[in-house]
C-alpha cells in the first residue's frame, strides 16, 4: 500500500534536477543525470530470466539529450513516464522509485 503520492513535480530554475512535493509535505530533489542513469526499464537496468541476470553495457557515449527531458506523462496514480531528448521513454518511474532517488 503507497501511502505518499507526488502533488507537485517541477524542473528546478537551471533545469538539472526535478523537485517533486509530496503528499506529506516532504520534498525531495533528484538530478536528471541520476534519473535517467537510474532508468528503470529493462533496456537500461536489465532483468532476471531464469535466474540468470541480465546486466545491459554502460556506453561511454551519451547522445544529444541523454539527460534532457521532453515530457513527463502519469502512468495511472502510481507513476510517471519520462520522455527523453534524445527518445528514450520507456522507463516508468513509480512512486517508490522517486522517492528514493
Ligand atoms: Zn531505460
């Protein structure tokens, strides 16, 4: 059961990070670059099949808007979808996961 949900996400004045207020009138602040490097989806974060993990390479290079955001959409109420720059969007940001970022 999530007992905290976002009311507030704003960038925050230079654009590096995203300042989400909670529920619970805590506010938290996490950069882009860690959002996006904390990408959760199966491309960026990789899986478990059959218990064996399956861990995607690191690429040094980072194409144009790797850690720009185009859009954020809410995913039901319990999560939201980041569009990236450089069109990357398959990573569902749930609750729990922004929290602790
Ligand atoms: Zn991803």
């Amino acid at each position: 059961m999530v007992n905290f949900f976002p009311i507030k996400i704003n960038k925050t004045e230079e654009g590096k990070s995203l300042s989400i207020k909670w529920n619970d009138e805590k506010v938290t602040e996490v950069t882009l670059q860690k959002l996006r490097d904390e990408c959760p989806c199966v491309n960026c974060k990789g899986e478990s099949v059959m218990f064996e993990s399956y861990i995607p390479l690191k690429s040094p290079f980072k194409p144009a808007g790797f850690y720009e955001i185009e859009k954020i959409e809410p995913v039901g109420n319990y999560a939201i979808q980041i569009y990236w720059k450089d069109g990357h969007n398959l990573g569902i940001y749930s609750w729990d996961i922004l929290r602790e970022l």
